[in-house]
C-alpha cells in the first residue's frame, strides 16, 4: 500500500511539512510505503469552469500543463493521500485551493477517480484559523467519498518559523495518532477486500437547484 503526502505550502521544508512527515512516520511505522509530494510551490492557477475535463474524460485537466496532471494521476494510482495547506488569512493557501479545486473536479468528471480511497487533511498555522482551514480541506474528500480517518483533535500543528512546529507536543501526537488510524482503516479496507466485501455502487449524481 501506498500513501502520498501533498504539500500545499509554498515551503518544501516548512511546517506543513513537518506535519505530513510526522503522520507518514505512523504510516512507515506500519509497513505502508509513503512520499511527500511538493505542489504549493507550482504557478497553479484556479479553475476556469470551461467544462472540459467533463467532455474529454482522459483524467485530465485540459488547462496548458502546470505541473498538477501528474500529481493527479498519481492520486488515482495511490491507496490513499493526505492534503496538507498552511493557514493564510484563516483559509487554504491560495496555490493549494487552485490544486484542490482542479484536481476533485478532475476526479468527478471521470467516475470518481478518488472514490473510497483514504484520505485525511492536515493544517499548518502559526496562531488562528486551523479549524476553518482544516473545515475547507476535509469539503473536497467528503464530496469525493473518501474514507477519512479521525485524530484526537482536529488535525493543526502550530509554529511560526521553519521547525518549531516540532515543540507543539500535542500537535506532533495528533499527527502521529492520526498517521495510525490512517493505516488502520487502509488495512481494515485491504482486509475487507480480501474477503470478498463489495463496497457500495457508485450512484448517478443528483443535481437540484435552487434557483430555476
């Protein structure tokens, strides 16, 4: 089984970073084969509703390539992922929104591409805003049906510069606690398939607008 870390910051080496790596430690600790992914440093733009990753449905998105194509396949091809973004302004970093937004729509206009895959969201932050943030992450694996494992608390590590996320003791355990869970219910989901479990089909979407 494998598990990519996506970073969503700007930092390769930051503390979102950090972050990732202390649940990917969990996750080594099990036998499951992790990688860090760098993608906050990439000149993403955001989605441009033209509607042609629907049309064309190649896994792909048909904006000139910038670098997210192959972190989305490689998305496709994993057992599971987990997105990490640093707090600006009590949100997603913007880079990592325009990703997010690219990708699950990507993911949605061919069948379902992350679909009962595990997933799970980490936020970086210095003081405010981890549970918005850590709210707006956790909206694109729900909407993709996605297993998502829980912590002990809500999934933030706390530090300013570089590093000193490290001394967030109860932040450094609710990432490592959450790496465990995240290896657990890949190994309940791999256990279940050995068994013959037949997860549920995937339904039509139903579309009501509010406004006609």
């Amino acid at each position: 089984m494998n598990v990519l870390a996506i970073n969503g910051s700007p930092r390769a080496e930051g503390n979102t970073a950090l972050a990732l790596d202390r649940v990917c430690a969990s996750l080594q600790a099990a036998g499951i084969t992790t990688e860090r992914v760098q993608v906050g440093h990439l000149p993403l733009r955001g989605c441009t509703a033209c509607g042609g990753c629907g049309r064309n449905r190649d896994r792909r998105c048909t904006l000139p390539d910038d670098g997210l194509n192959e972190t989305v396949a490689r998305m496709a091809e994993a057992d599971g992922f987990v997105i990490g973004s640093p707090v600006y302004f009590a949100g997603i970093a913007g880079t990592m929104k325009c990703f997010l937004d690219r990708a699950f729509y990507v993911n949605g206009s061919n069948g379902g591409l992350f679909r009962h895959k595990v997933g799970a969201a980490v936020a970086a932050l210095r003081r405010s805003g981890a549970v918005t943030t850590f709210d707006q992450l956790n909206h694109y694996l729900h909407y993709a049906e996605m297993l998502v494992p829980s912590s002990n608390y809500w999934n933030a590590l706390h530090g300013a510069v570089p590093g000193e996320a490290a001394a967030d003791g109860e932040g450094v355990q609710i990432m490592e606690v959450l790496g465990r869970n995240l290896a657990w219910l890949l190994q309940l989901r791999a256990q279940g398939e050995a068994a013959g479990l037949v997860p549920p089909a995937a339904e039509a979407k139903v579309r009501t607008n509010f406004i006609r």
